[in-house]
C-alpha cells in the first residue's frame, strides 16, 4: 500500500543534457576585445588586404554569413549580399567581392570576403574553378560554369594575380542539420577543396583552412 508521503512523491528531476556548456562565450568585455581588435587591425605588408572566400553546399548559408559579419561590427542590422531563402538552387553564380566599411565614409576593414556558387552534383561550381579562386586567377563578375572551368582564354581570367587577388583564408560553411544527408559527391568535393588549400599553403603560406 504504501505511506501517504509515498502516493504523493514529485517525480525525479530530468537528468541535464550536459555538465557544463562545451564553450564559454564572454559576451560583455570578450565581445568589446573581439570588435576592437577587428576594428585596429592592420596587416604587415602596407598595401595587404586579406581575402576571405566562402565555400559550400548550395543552400548553406554563405551570403547569410557575410551579412551576419558586417551587421556585427557596425552594431545593426545591414545587408550586403544578396540571399534567398525559398530557392533550392545557388542564388549566387558570379564571384563577388564584398567590402565592409568602418565608421567613415571611404574607410574599409583590410579584409574582403569572396561568395561563390555553391556546391552541387548536378549544378554546382567545379572544385577546379575553385581552385582557381584560391590562386587568384577569377576576376570579378565571372558567372561559373557548371560544365566547363574558366580557361586561360576567357576575359574573367586573371593572367598575373597580385598578393591581394589571391585567398588568405579559406571558409566552409556547412549548415549542421544537413551533415547527415549530405550528397556523398558534395562531401568529396569539400574534402577536396580543402586538400588544394592545404597544398597552395604549403607552398606560399598564405592560406588558413577551416571550417564553420
């Protein structure tokens, strides 16, 4: 039968899902640090602008991400590059240089991001026209082909790429709910990506891999 105390027993506490947070984040001086370093940074090299190119699937996000980068150093919400968010397709298809300006007029971070079209079996950008980008061979305005890569011969194709032309930091975005079922092709040529990046910095390290 049991006591009176026993019936009326609250049920146990659920277990937490973890013991402590996988990342501390310090929102109020780390973040102001973070800004300011962003905002003094200058590179060695007079004249040096570093160039950021964002890769991925198609869908995943990588025009989001630049405007998600330029709305938090100027502290509001702003947009840059273009999205769509109803489309299955890439909704980028030429290689576009953005450029974040700071407080005044004229002034810009020496740091560019480049957004391409994603990647995709059937119509996504050729992992050698990737590669291309990393060497600083894509002039900008150039519509990928998903059929063919961009030749010596085309007018989008940069001959002598200087320092700035070429990438310094390589970016994968990848959103975190589509891993599972990710398209075996597209994984591969991710990995691939990486593997050209990882080559071209051995040779000239300039360029830093990783991913989001």
């Amino acid at each position: 039968m049991g006591t009176e105390n026993s019936k009326h027993a609250p049920p146990p506490s659920p277990a937490p899902l973890f013991d402590r947070p996988w990342r501390t984040i310090e929102w109020g001086t780390g973040k102001t640090a973070n800004l300011l370093y962003l905002k003094t940074y200058k590179p060695q090299a007079e004249g040096r602008q570093l160039r950021i190119l964002l890769h991925g699937p198609v869908g995943a996000g990588k025009s989001s991400f630049i405007n998600s980068v330029s709305s938090a150093l100027k502290g509001r919400i702003c947009t840059l590059a273009l999205v769509d968010n109803t489309s299955h397709d890439s909704f980028t298809t030429t290689y576009l240089t953005y450029n974040i300006q700071k407080d005044k007029p004229g002034t810009f971070y020496p740091f560019v991001f480049n957004d391409i079209r994603g990647l995709d079996p059937q119509k996504g950008v050729l992992v050698d026209d990737i590669e291309l980008a990393l060497m600083g061979h894509v002039k900008e305005g150039y519509m990928f082909n998903p059929g063919c890569k961009l030749s010596e011969g085309n007018e989008f194709y940069n001959k002598s790429p200087t320092d700035n032309d070429k990438v310094h930091v390589l970016v994968c975005v990848v959103p975190a709910h589509t891993l599972s079922s990710m398209n075996d092709k597209t994984v591969w040529e991710i990995r691939d990506v990486r593997m050209k990046a990882s080559r071209l910095g051995e040779s000239r390290d300039q360029i830093v891999a990783f991913f989001l």
